[in-house]
C-alpha cells in the first residue's frame, strides 16, 4: 500500500493541548507535514512517559516551525491571544481543539465543581477556541478549517 503524504507548508495549525498525548501526536505530524504549529496548552513541558523535549522543541529539532503559548482554553482573552500569537505566521488556517481533561475517581464522587471544572474545559473550551479562530477567519477574509 502507498504512503500517504501531506503538505502543509502554507498552513499556520493551532493546536490546544498539544503537548502531549493525542495533541502532541497531531503537532508532529503536522509539523513534519510542514504546517507551522503552535502549541496553546497550560504546559510547556509534555506529560508523556517516552517525551523528552516539549512539542513545540521536538517540531522545531526536526526542522519545523513550531511555537508554545501558555494557554487556558477556559478563558477567552488567553484563546484571543493564541489567535493573535498565529498571525505571527500569518494567521490560522487549522484550529484543533483538542485540550481536554477527564476525572479518574467514582462515578458516585463527582462533586459539582469537578463537573463544571470538566464541562468548561470539554465543552466551553472548544466552542472558545472554535469562534476565536473563526472571528479570525473571518476578518482576514481566509477560509480554514476548525
């Protein structure tokens, strides 16, 4: 079977949680794909057992372009300042909401604020990053893909 391959040279990919996991995966193919990549998440540092240099360092060693930016995709003014720190590269072209987080306790344990803290990352995060880089889009008068 034949490989496939992408190129994504022209493409700017914002990346929430995307220092480790899942995240971290989709930023070194993207990275190796071309796509300049920035890594938003609350940490520099992956929490992967096999990952030794943060994302945005691993992109860069194999000859990417790649940048992190603290990010809490809770809050909007720090999703507008990932957004903003893209246009660096010329703006966003793919947004990958990826951030999440999970409970590991009982069922019978989740407390409220837990459950809010879940929803507002989960849920609340996604539509945030979503319209951010869509008002983005938009204004720059550029399709892309969220």
């Amino acid at each position: 079977m034949a490989e496939i391959t992408y190129d994504y040279g022209d493409e700017t990919v914002v990346i929430t949680g995307a220092s480790s996991g899942i995240g971290r995966a989709t930023a070194m193919r993207f990275g190796a794909a071309g796509a300049t990549v920035v890594n938003a998440d609350l940490r520099e540092e992956p929490k992967d057992d096999n990952a030794e240099t943060p994302t945005h360092v691993a992109i860069e060693d194999a000859g990417g372009t790649a940048r992190f930016v603290r990010t809490d995709v809770t809050d909007p003014a720090e999703v507008q300042a990932v957004i903003e720190a893209a246009h660096e590269f010329g703006g966003v072209d793919i947004m990958v909401n990826n951030a999440a987080t999970h409970y590991t306790g009982s069922f019978l344990d989740v407390d409220p604020d837990e459950l809010d803290r879940l929803l507002s990352v989960n849920v609340r995060g996604v539509l945030v990053g979503s319209q951010a880089a869509a008002r983005d889009m938009i204004e720059r008068d550029k399709s892309g893909v969220i």
